[in-house]
C-alpha cells in the first residue's frame, strides 16, 4: 500500500477502529487525568500534611546539622498538642519571617528553673520539681543562665540541643502556641541520617 493510500484509509477509516488521531487524543487525555488527580494528592499533602525545612546554624548540633533537610509534620499539631520532647519549627516571635528549629522542654501551665546547669520543671504531678535527664545531649554540653519563667496555658519553653549555641527561650523568652506549625518528622538529608525523627520520652 502506498503512502497516499494508507492516509486515505486512516482518514476515512471505513472499519469504524479508532483513527490515529483518536489515539493519541486518548493518550493525551489520560496523561492529563494522571497529573490532575496526582496534583490533587499532591498538594493537600505539600501544603497542609507535611513542608520541607533547611536547617540552618548549630544550635541543634549534634542531632541536627547545618544543611539538613527534613519533612516537618504539620497534621499532627491539628489534632494535639506539642508533647516535652519533640522537636518543633516555628515561627521565630521576634521576627515572623524567620523560622527557627528547637525542642519542647516546657509544658503550658509549668514553671521552668534553670539553674546549675540543670533543668527543673514544676507542675501538678511534681510541685516539688523534678530535673531532666536530656539524654539527647551531647557531653559537655552545658545549660548556661538562671531564669525561672511560669508558662501560661498557651505557652511552651523550648531549647536548642546545642546549649552554648542557641538563641531559644532563656534569650526572648516563651514561644505561644500560634507561632509553632509542626515538628520534626523525617530526615532526607543527608542519607547517612535518613529516617524517621526520634522522639524522646520523659517520664514525668
């Protein structure tokens, strides 16, 4: 058959199968259909499940290193509270446009003491006060300052892992509940590091 004839039959396409044009109308349609429902998956998740964050500086050293790239988990922090432990980003108070990365020490509703390089917290179930054991921190590794700061019900009092290195709430004080957008989830970065964030437990 010759070329003339072979579009003849295409075009008129006397069978009733589908032409080549029909083909690839359908091919078109579908790669469109694909991408219209990946980005309807997609971005609820980019926007309102998980966001991804730089770290910047050493004031998480050495659990968190300048360069790391981690997904932070905003639903959690939807449906509950921060918990003493987690890793949190927010909202830097002093200046909105910044976001800064620390870890929950203090609870709404506690009193923090710092003192001795140590860290006391007082509410309900120890009014005696009961200091914590941050196994999380590197040796010699040292909790300067004295302060003692009663947290409101919307408060929280969080420190950096790298306690010689971070400005946190011994510097400008508590961070309100509506500065924090979620915690620490997954590290993508570097490889060497890849995986869920750890959690630490306190019992108390």
């Amino acid at each position: 058959m010759s070329e003339e004839e072979f579009k003849y039959v295409m075009s008129e396409n006397p069978s009733g199968e589908p032409t080549m044009k029909s083909e690839v109308f359908a091919f078109l349609w579908e790669t469109i259909k694909i991408v219209v429902v990946s980005l309807i998956i997609i971005l609820p998740i980019r926007y309102y499940i998980v966001q991804p964050f730089f770290v910047k500086g050493a004031s998480m050293e050495s659990n968190f290193e300048d360069g790391d790239y981690i997904f932070v988990d905003e639903l959690s922090y939807g449906l509950g509270n921060p918990s003493r432990g987690d890793v949190v980003i927010f909202r830097y108070p002093l200046d909105q446009s910044q976001f800064f990365i620390k870890r929950v020490i203090g609870l709404p509703n506690e009193t923090i003491d710092i003192k001795n390089n140590k860290v006391t917290i007082y509410n309900a179930q120890h009014p005696e006060g009961v200091v914590l054991n941050e196994t999380y921190l590197d040796p010699g590794q040292q909790t300067l300052g004295t302060s003692r700061i009663k947290l409101d019900s919307n408060d929280y009092f969080v420190l950096g892992d790298n306690r010689l290195r971070s400005s946190d709430s011994r510097t400008w004080g508590v961070l309100n509940r509506s500065f924090i957008t979620g915690k620490a989830f997954i590290r993508l970065w570097p490889f060497s590091k890849l995986g869920t964030v750890p959690h630490f437990s306190y019992p108390i």
